[in-house]
C-alpha cells in the first residue's frame, strides 16, 4: 500500500527549500501586505465624505510609533515586491533567462538594499529626530 507523503496542512505549508520558494512566499506575503495597505488608505480618503472632522480626527493614527514603524514594512513590501515583479516580468519575457536565474536574484538582492537601506535609514532617523 502506498502512503501519501504530503497529506496537510504542515506539509502545505511547511519550507519546501530552495530561494525560489522564499522569494515565491515573500512575494505573495508583500502583495498581500500592500493590497491590505491599499484598502484601508481607500478606506480613510472614503472618510473625507464624512467631513473633514472626522478624517482629521482620524489623522492622529499615523502619528503614532507604531504606525511610523509600519512605513518601513511598508517600504519593505513595496521595494521588494516591484523588485521581485521586475525580475519575473523580465524572466517570463525572455524565457532564455530562467537559466541564470541566481545570477538574477543576485541583482535583484543588491538592487532591493541599494534602495531600500538609504531610504528606510531616512524614515528611522527622521522618526528618531535625527538626519532626515
């Protein structure tokens, strides 16, 4: 009798190794991430219909440390996930190109922290009341 080797939910969701399969769950973790962004910014524009007293009294939120915080994850999600795209969009677009896929995330990883760094340096040292 044969035993199924990857019956649930902790083989489905377990690490199946390899970078492309981190870089495949991140992707989808920072599209997920943005499109919750995108919701709730809908959301708080939709509230200016209500009147400008309950938008600006809702401004206060994005003042908080926390929610300071949560722009760098959201710098994070942005810059990786277009990075990401950018790849694959290339890749899938010259099919000649999966054969050095290393090399390409490689480019990827270094372009990501070229931009992502400095600028998530400015946001945290504005937000500690340093350079920025």
């Amino acid at each position: 009798m044969i035993q199924p080797t990857n019956v649930g939910l902790r083989s489905w969701i377990g690490y199946r190794g390899g970078s492309g399969y981190l870089l495949w769950l991140l992707h989808r973790v920072t599209g997920l991430g943005v499109l919750i962004f995108l919701a709730l910014h809908i959301v708080n524009i939709f509230l200016v219909g209500f009147g400008e007293d309950v938008f600006n009294k809702l401004l206060f939120l994005y003042r908080t440390p926390w929610a300071r915080a949560l722009e760098v994850f959201l710098l994070f999600g942005l810059t990786f996930h277009a990075m990401n795209g950018l790849r694959i969009m290339i890749q899938d677009a010259f099919p000649r190109t999966w054969l050095h896929q290393r090399r390409f995330v490689a480019v990827e990883v270094v372009l990501f922290l070229a931009v992502f760094l400095p600028a998530a340096w400015l946001m945290v040292a504005g937000f500690l009341g340093g350079a920025g």
